[in-house]
C-alpha cells in the first residue's frame, strides 16, 4: 500500500471514528426522547409531547447531517411547530406576561430568524423571564411588523436565505437610529469581523451562537434600559420645547382694558385651559424716576433706564425666575413659572436681595457715563396666579393675573429706597432662613391690608444680605 493509500485509509478511518462519536450521543438523545415521551403517555400526560418532538426532530436533523443525506442550504424552516409563538407574539401553553407596561420585561422583541427551532428556543426564554415576543420567519417578515408598529428592540439573525440580517439592518437604520430601535445581532458565525461588521452598520450589540442565557438576558435588558433613557429624554426635549415656546408666549404680554372687559363679558373668547400656579412676584421699581426724567435729557434718561432694566433681568435670569412685565420704570418676575420648585420662595427672596445689591455696580457702570445714581425698593408676595390665553390659533397669547402681582406692587410702592418687603406667606414659606426685622400692615386700597416683613437677607442655600440695614 502506498504512502498516499496509507494516508487515504487514516483519514477515512478517523471520518468514520468521528461519526460514530457523534451518531452516539443523537441517538442517545432520540432513545431518551422517546422513552420519555412514552412514560408520560402511559400517565397521560401529554404535555411536553410538543418539546419532546422537537428535540427528536433536532437530533434527526443533526443525524441526517452527520449522515451526508441533508444539504446544508435545505430550508430549516416552515412549517412552523407546534408551540411556535403566534404572528400576535403568544405561545401556546405560555401565559401572557402581567407586568406593568413601564417596566422592562414587559418590551415587546421581535426575534428574526429564518430556523423555526432557533427562533422558537430564543423566544420561549425570552417569556419565560416576561417579555412579550413577537417572531419574523424571514427578512420580508420582518422589515414588515417593524414598519405596521415598531417593537421595544429587535433580535436579527444575520445568516438568513434571502436577505441577509445585515441587509434587514442597513433597511431599518434608514428610518430609525439605534436609540429609537436597538437592534441585537445574533449568528454562529463566531469570527470577529463579522461582530465589527455589524456594528459599523448600525447594530447596538452582537452575540453569538449556541447563546449564554444570562448573559443575552443582561445585553437585551442593558439596550432596553438605554432605549427607555433616549425615550426619557427625548419626551423632556419636547416638554422642554413646549414650555420653551409658552416662555416666550408669556414674557412681556400686556392685556389693555379692552381685552380686560371681554374676559369679564364674553369669557368664551378666552382659552382657560391653563390650571392655576402657585407662584412669587417679585415688583422692582426705581425710586424718584420721574423727577429724574424731568431733569435728565431723553437719552440719558433712556440710558439710565436701560442701564437698570439690563442689569435687573440678568439678576432675575441668574435666579432662575421669568420675567413676565416691563412698565415704564417697573419690572415684574415671577418665580413658579412654568414649573413650581420647593426653593422657589428662597430664590425670589434672594432675588430681591441681589436686585438691590445690583444697583450699586449699576451706578458704578452709571457713573463713568455720567449719568446719576438711582435707587430701588422691591416688593414681594406669593399667591396663585391663572394663565390665561387670549386669542385663539397663532395668535394665542399668555397672560398671568392674580392677587400676588398686585400684592408685591404694593409692598413696593411702601418701601423706602433700599428696602425689600415680602408678604406674611413668603415669610412663612422661608422659615428659619429669613432674616426681617419689622413687620407692618400696608393698605393695598380696597380696606384690607396686606401683613409685610422687611427683609435683610436670606440664609441656608441662598445665603445673600444686604450690605447695610435701611434707616
């Protein structure tokens, strides 16, 4: 014999070996399948007959394959069996998830794969750890359910016939992007660059066959958590649009008479869709400023006011409050709007402090132009106040009214230059962290009085005071 004869015989000797090894254990596991199979008939319980017939089916295949009797390009897949989850993603003798539509196991997967036994195992644990599964038998398939209602995430097979699970990745990265559809690539293929490949094209993980469970339990919960945070966030980038564009809206709309005697007449031509807002107004005004403007020329007197309006909103913006009106020498802000806060008294009160600490760098700035120095009390109350819109359509704009605008215009105009006073509920509200040192009842024109504390400062996180304590 040979040399070439010799190495011939080796080779099919160890070929025949190995499909014995490997005939074994097939066999061994259809013997065992059967065996049980029939021992749960005897009882009468047919209940894994489903799974059992699977696994023998698996195992022939194997068999066939170890055989040379099966190509490797046959069709795995139709006819679906017995047990496969449903177009609606249920299996027959799973019960349906119960868990909260906020909570990650009840995400809807939709698992891609051409093998109805590859897709069927992946899906089962799937539900068994609570998600809904829904499955795609082929690319068309898929592409298909993602576009008639997207799921929480997608499980895609790469090796299909047809189109490939790249080719169904490239498609589905064309509408949407890994944060609103994550997409987990699975495959036997267990080189590196196919995972390389893969996620350059847009996957959000890869994974490889045969699975390690809890760890494609851990990634498909990882990317569901990632998708719910994008969610999140981009849900607060719209409110943040939303209460953006009603920002603008609100600053600085004046409501004339006119409109005032309509609301009362005709309150059909008013949108109250807003609800009410507990908010702090806050009323700065520049002391003596008509006496100024009597002596000063326009545009000085105009530089003088700008000086101080400029200076002020920056005050207001750096505490976070919005500035709703400007009248003549007077501006107006309020602090709750469009979101309450707990420490909004604390930065309306500190606000007001500042606004007057504010105008001795305005008068410095003032005071190189030549212009004079000026001074400013400040009022400040809380109360709710009604949103109202006016108008209708592109037209629709946005008004505050209520009792603490009026309330803190009337602390103002009580106060002496230099001096800030807040109602009786900002008072309250501050506790400990006010700093006051008088207390009186200011007539606000109607017979009732409004109960107002001078304050000095304001302490824990503001911690601000005036430099000196008005005579």
């Amino acid at each position: 014999m040979s040399s070439r004869d010799d190495a011939l015989h080796r080779a099919n000797e160890t070929m025949r070996r190995l499909q014995h090894e490997v005939r074994t254990p097939i066999g061994q596991i259809i013997g065992y399948a059967e065996l049980i199979e029939e021992e749960l008939a005897d009882r009468g319980d047919t209940e894994l007959a489903p799974d059992l017939a699977k696994i023998r089916e698996a195992a022939k295949r194997l068999l066939n394959l170890a055989d040379g009797k099966l190509a490797l390009d046959d069709d795995p897949g139709a006819p679906a069996l017995p047990g496969e989850p449903s177009a609606g993603g249920a299996e027959i003798g799973l019960e349906a998830t119960t868990a909260s539509a906020d909570t990650p196991q009840a995400a809807r997967i939709l698992v891609v794969d051409d093998d109805v036994r590859a897709r069927d195992i992946v899906a089962r644990r799937l539900q068994k750890q609570g998600f809904r599964v829904e499955i795609a038998r082929d690319a068309i398939d898929a592409l298909r359910r993602i576009e008639e209602a997207a799921p929480d995430l997608v499980l895609l097979e790469i090796v299909m016939q047809g189109m490939s699970g790249l080719e169904v990745l490239e498609r589905i990265r064309r509408e949407r992007s890994r944060a609103e559809l994550p997409v987990i690539l699975g495959t036997a293929l267990n080189d590196p660059k196919d995972a390389i490949e893969g996620l350059a094209r847009g996957a959000n993980d890869y994974v490889t066959k045969p699975y390690d469970v809890p760890v494609l339990i851990a990634r498909v919960r990882a990317q569901l958590e990632a998708h719910r945070t994008a969610r999140q966030v981009a849900q607060l980038a719209r409110q943040l649009e939303f209460r953006s564009a009603f920002i603008r809206q609100a600053l600085g709309r004046e409501v004339s008479g006119d409109q005032l005697v309509e609301l009362v007449q005709r309150p059909d031509a008013v949108d109250l869709g807003q609800e009410r807002k507990p908010v702090y107004a806050v009323v700065a005004d520049l002391c003596g400023s008509r006496a100024r403007a009597a002596s000063m020329s326009p545009p000085d007197f105009a530089a003088l006011l700008k000086s101080f309006l400029d200076g002020i909103a920056d005050v207001v913006a750096h505490h976070r409050g919005l500035v709703d009106s400007v009248s003549g020498d007077a501006l107006l802000a309020l602090f709750g709007l469009p979101l309450t806060a707990p420490d909004d008294a604390a930065r309306a009160a500190a606000c007001a402090i500042a606004i007057e600490l504010e105008m001795d760098r305005i008068n410095a700035r003032n005071a190189s132009a030549h212009l004079p120095a000026m001074e400013i009390a400040v009022g400040v109350a809380a109360g709710d106040v009604l949103m109202i819109g006016l108008g209708s359509g592109d037209g629709l704009k946005y008004k505050a009214l209520g009792p603490p605008l009026v309330d803190a215009a009337v602390l103002e105009s009580a106060a002496r230059p230099g001096e800030v006073w807040i109602c009786g509920h900002t008072r309250r509200a501050l506790g400990e962290d006010a700093v006051v040192d008088k207390e009186s009842h200011v007539p606000n024109g109607d017979g009732s009085s409004i109960h107002g504390h001078r304050l000095l400062g304001v302490g824990g996180a503001q911690l601000i005071s005036l430099r000196t304590v008005p005579e």
